[in-house]
C-alpha cells in the first residue's frame, strides 16, 4: 500500500495496551460517524500460534480487540487537528477505554490467508460514554461475508500510560 506523505503509522496512534495490534491499514475514516480498518491475515502472526497448531483462525476475543482498536483509531482521528507528535496522539487513543460489550455475534470463523475490513461506528455519545457497533466483513467484492458484528461501550476515561 502506497503511503501519502502525511501519513502516521496505526501503531503510533493505538495506546501501548497490548503487543497485538490487529490493524494493518486505515481504509476511511469519518470524523462524524466512524472508521474502516484493514487487516490482512497471513496465518503466521504471533497470536495466532497456539489458535490453532497447524491450523491457524482468529479467536473471537481478537475480533472484538480488532473492533475496539478501531474505535480507539477513530478517536484519535476524530479531530480535524491531527497533532504531529505521535505521543500526544497515543495519549488521546489511551483515553478510551473499553467498558462493556453489549452484544457479540461471530458468524463465520476467520481462517487466514484473509483480507477483512473492521468497521467501528459511533451510535451514541452521552457524557464519556461512546457507544460503538463494529462488524468484521471480508474483502471479497464477489461474495461479501460477515464474519462477526457487536456493539460495545467505550468510556474516556482520562487514561494515560505517561501516569
């Protein structure tokens, strides 16, 4: 993938919570309403030993993290002045924090090699509550598949790794 000038890796905008970041790419992104991700799976990635020996899928607690980095990504971006230093970004992702899953459904097991797309969409804002609904679809333009969805509850909790 071609990179614009301005670009910033996705790893220096997601908070330093977990060694596993599940995005590969940022696809679109809309200050309003959300954010489409890319995350290419190629079946050696170091979460996946274990899911299974000789038989790699993505376990559905990373489908969820995969959701909930985006919605960290979204925040992070969501504001039209995107600040050059990567520290003052991290700290803005770190400040969302997930607080509940709603509802979680996994349709269809991700097995690598897979190209997928992870939306997070804000539907609601109350205070320091966001709430999100995220999918996971493959990149397969001649038959689209869901592979799993949720809506989950974030919080801005004024978390920073820096305290």
């Amino acid at each position: 993938m071609n990179q614009p000038d301005d670009y910033i890796s996705v790893e220096h905008l997601l908070p330093s919570r977990s060694s596993t970041v599940l995005i590969t790419e940022i696809v679109s992104h809309d200050p309003d309403h959300g954010i489409t991700c890319g995350l290419e799976l190629r079946g050696d990635e170091h979460y996946l030993k274990g899911h299974f020996p000789g038989a790699p899928m993505l376990p559905g607690v990373l489908e969820l993290e995969a959701m909930f980095q985006a919605a960290c990504l979204w925040y992070a971006l969501k504001s039209e002045q995107v600040e050059d230093e990567n520290d003052s970004l991290r700290k803005r992702a770190s400040d969302l924090v997930l607080s509940k899953i709603r509802s979680a459904r996994f349709q269809h097991t991700i097995i690598p090699p897979q190209s997928v797309e992870i939306t997070s969409r804000i539907e609601n804002q109350t205070g320091d509550e966001i709430l999100f609904s995220g999918s996971i679809t493959s990149r397969n333009d001649e038959n689209p598949q869901t592979f799993a969805s949720a809506s989950f509850l974030t919080v801005l909790s004024g978390y920073s790794h820096d305290q």
